[in-house]
C-alpha cells in the first residue's frame, strides 16, 4: 500500500523538450531498482511541461528516493535541461488503485 507521494513539476528549456523526455523515459530503469518506488509516473503537461508522480509505502521510502540516484540524475542534467528549478510538492496518497 503506498501512503505518501511527490509531484514534480519540471519545465524544459526552449529546444530542450526531446531531450527532458528522453531524460525522463530513462529514469524508469533507476525506479525500478528502487525498492520503496511502489508507483512512478513520467508524464508530459504540456509543449514544456513534464512531471513525475510517485508514491512509496512511507516517508523512508520517499527520502531514500529524494537521495537516490533519480534525484541526483536530475539535479546534475537539470542546469541544461530545465528552465527554472524543479517544483518538489511532498503529498499524501489518501486512495490508490495499483496494478
């Protein structure tokens, strides 16, 4: 059962756009080898606008995956990738429909 989630908000910059999605679609095999990652979601908002929405069974399991290999992925290609800093929104799960 997962309990808690991050909404990530990220904005590419201008010409950036098919590369922030191929970033995002390679971030898949990095969540899967994380235990706590129960659900993760690359999604695209908008021309500009990507995000990523996952959940874990608690709030270990989250900050292991704020401190784990995605986030410092992001961080170092987000110079080059992204417009402004990325939007990270702690949220709780209240319902969940998985698999």
């Amino acid at each position: 059962m997962v309990h808690v989630g991050l909404l990530v908000r990220l904005e590419a910059k201008p010409g950036k756009e098919a590369e922030m999605e191929s970033f995002l679609k390679g971030g898949l095999a990095l969540a899967e080898q994380e235990p706590a990652t129960t659900v993760w979601f690359a999604i695209r908002m908008g021309p500009s606008t990507f995000g990523i929405f996952d959940a874990f069974p608690d709030d270990s399991g989250r900050q292991a995956h704020l401190t784990g290999p995605i986030a410092a992925a992001l961080m170092a290609k987000a110079p080059d990738l992204l417009a402004r800093p990325p939007v990270i929104e702690k949220v709780d799960v209240l319902a969940a429909k998985v698999g």
